[in-house]
C-alpha cells in the first residue's frame, strides 16, 4: 500500500522557494548530505523546478552539505 502524500505548511514571512528548500534541507539532511535521490520534485513549470533547484543548491552550500539532487519533473 502506498502512504499517503504528506502535507506541509510553510509560513509566508520569506519568499515560498526559499522556505521550501529550508524545509527539505531541514528534513532530509544525514551525515552532511541531502540525499534526494530516491525522489521526484513535480513543479508547475520547468523555469520554477529550475530555479527551485537553484535555491537547494545554494541553500546547501551555505548549510556547508552536499546535495544529491531529486528528478526534477
């Protein structure tokens, strides 16, 4: 049986890509990496899922891990 998606509530005190990477970095990081490589990342458009991925990248550089980045679809 398949789980059920899970639903997450970001704040609107900070733009929603920049919460959203948090949040990720936040809930997947181990042992120095984020390793999103088992996931799908589904955006609206391909400009958002890029400029999504551009944030992890970033946000993970200044968190000092590596990212192992999703299937961006």
């Amino acid at each position: 049986m398949t789980p059920a998606p899970e639903r997450i509530f970001l704040n609107w005190y900070r733009p929603l890509i920049e919460s959203a990477s948090a949040w990720v970095i936040a809930r997947f990081a181990r042992d120095g990496e984020v390793d999103l490589s088992a996931w799908a990342c589904v955006t609206p458009t391909a400009r958002s899922g890029q400029l999504f991925l551009g944030e992890l990248v970033d946000a993970c550089a200044q968190a000092g891990v590596a990212l192992i980045p999703p299937v961006m679809l």
